[in-house]
C-alpha cells in the first residue's frame, strides 16, 4: 500500500492586541507549536501585528513597512523552525491618515507574497474603510511551499467568490485566509459557509484563521477541495494540522471538472 505525499499545515488562532511585543510573543509561541506537530506552513490571523478595537488613531501609529520590524521577526520564527509564516499586519498607508489590511507570507529568505485587502468591511454597522485604505487590483498574490502553491486573500473577502476565483485561476491549490470574523447574529453560520463554499466550488484547499471570542467567532479550520473539514479549531488559544494531500486538487478535479466547464470569467469592474 502506497502513502500520498502531504504537506503538513497549520492554523494558528490567538487574539492580537494593541501592544506588539504581546503579539510576537504568542506568534513564537503558535509557530514553534505548530512546527513541534509537524507544520511547514503556518496561517496566523488578520491584524496579526496590531489590533484594537475600537480602531482609533494608534492604527496608524503602529503601522509598519512591509520589510519592517514585523516581517523581520517572522523571518527569524520561519528560518528557525523551517517555516512558512502567513499573516495580517498593519502596513503604513500612503497618506499618513488610513493604514494598508496587509498579509504578508514569510519564508527564511523574506517576504514570498503580500496582499491588500481589497474589499474592506463597511457591513454590519462597521466602517473597515474609516481607517484602512483598500488595496488596488492586482495581480493575484501566491507563492509556492512544499509541492503545493498558495493563494492570499483575508476576512471580508471571502463574501466576493471572484477573488477566490482569481487565486484558482492562478494555480493556486491552497487559499489561506487570515481573518478577524466579526461576532453577530448568523455570523458564525457565514463564516462556515462561506469557507466551504470557496473550496468546493474552487475544487481546493482553504485553510482560514481567525480571532477566538470574544470578538472573533473562531472556528479556524481547513476544508479540503471536496469541502470536508479535515482540521479546526475551537474557540480557544490553539493550533491546529492538517495534512494536505498533494494530489487531491488534482483527483477532485478529475471527478468533478467544474473549473474547466465554467462559462464566465473574472473580470474586474474599477
């Protein structure tokens, strides 16, 4: 009997908080958990570098560059334990009064991949968009890690399929999502279904990470192309592995061809 080659995967769920030095200091702690249990590639939440809320002025204050002090210390986690480290940070903006929703994928020689977050959470009575400037339309951003290639997208996202789609189109084989999933009536319930939705109709991995309660709803999980729930966290301070299967994608598309039959393309409209 012939084993499949997997990459092992993990998502990390913590609170970040408005003190930094808190913040890297869980990160140290999540990423050298995940490596223990085998992890090769770590997804860590939205606002990974800084969070408060409500968001006020220190957003800005506490921003960074990309290849700041931030992306510096995840470099460090990723050469020590044989890492790639996805996760939200708050970037510098490009006028001194709103930041950038920025993930970022590090690997020991530095930053693989960034992505703004393009559509910014001005639902649910909250207004992302009063400090954080959406990111332009680009190119998709992924990078490539143990066999598999990886997509970015975050949080709010995941209620425009389009963007998963771009990612599919661009060969990605895994979505990682770093999020801060806004408790509320029914919230949870989208949370859910959404991720599930983006992997089968996307015919991929998705492996999401999100803030614990009492902000966030938790449930950080991976869902595997056929929208099976192979690993999840709860509601706690905790990180969860799962093995991706390298040849998944590749047999669930055979069976189930959805991808190559499609009628429409994404195309982008401003």
């Amino acid at each position: 009997m012939t084993t499949s080659a997997s990459l092992a995967l993990a998502i990390a769920q913590f609170s970040p908080a408005a003190d930094p030095a808190a913040n890297l200091h869980a990160i140290g702690h999540l990423v050298a958990t995940a490596a223990d249990r085998g992890a090769r590639v770590v997804v860590l939440p939205e606002y990974s570098s800084y969070f408060v809320d409500p968001f006020d002025r220190s957003l800005v204050e506490h921003a960074q560059e990309i290849d700041g002090p931030f992306t510096a210390h995840l470099r460090e986690l990723a050469a020590s334990h044989d890492v790639v480290i996805a996760a939200g940070m708050v970037e510098r903006g490009s006028d001194g009064e709103r930041v950038r929703n920025t993930v970022v994928a590090v690997g020991a020689d530095g930053v693989l991949a960034r992505y703004r977050k393009m559509h910014l959470y001005d639902a649910f009575g909250q207004r992302e968009s009063d400090w954080v400037e959406p990111g332009d339309i680009d190119a998709p951003q992924v990078f490539e890690a143990g066999g598999l290639r990886f997509g970015l997208m975050t949080c709010y996202d995941l209620r425009f399929p389009e963007v998963a789609r771009t990612l599919a189109d661009a060969g990605a084989d895994v979505i990682l999502v770093p999020a801060e999933w806004v408790r509320g009536a029914l919230k949870e319930h989208h949370w859910r279904t959404l991720l599930h939705a983006r992997a089968i109709e996307n015919t991929l991995f998705v492996a999401a990470a999100d803030h614990p309660p009492p902000l966030g709803v938790g449930n950080s999980m991976v869902v595997d192309p056929q929208g099976v729930e192979i690993a999840a966290v709860g509601t706690a301070t905790d990180v969860a592995v799962a093995h991706l299967d390298l040849g998944a994608v590749a047999r669930v598309r055979r069976v189930n061809p959805a991808l190559a039959l499609r009628r429409f393309r994404v195309e982008p409209i401003g």
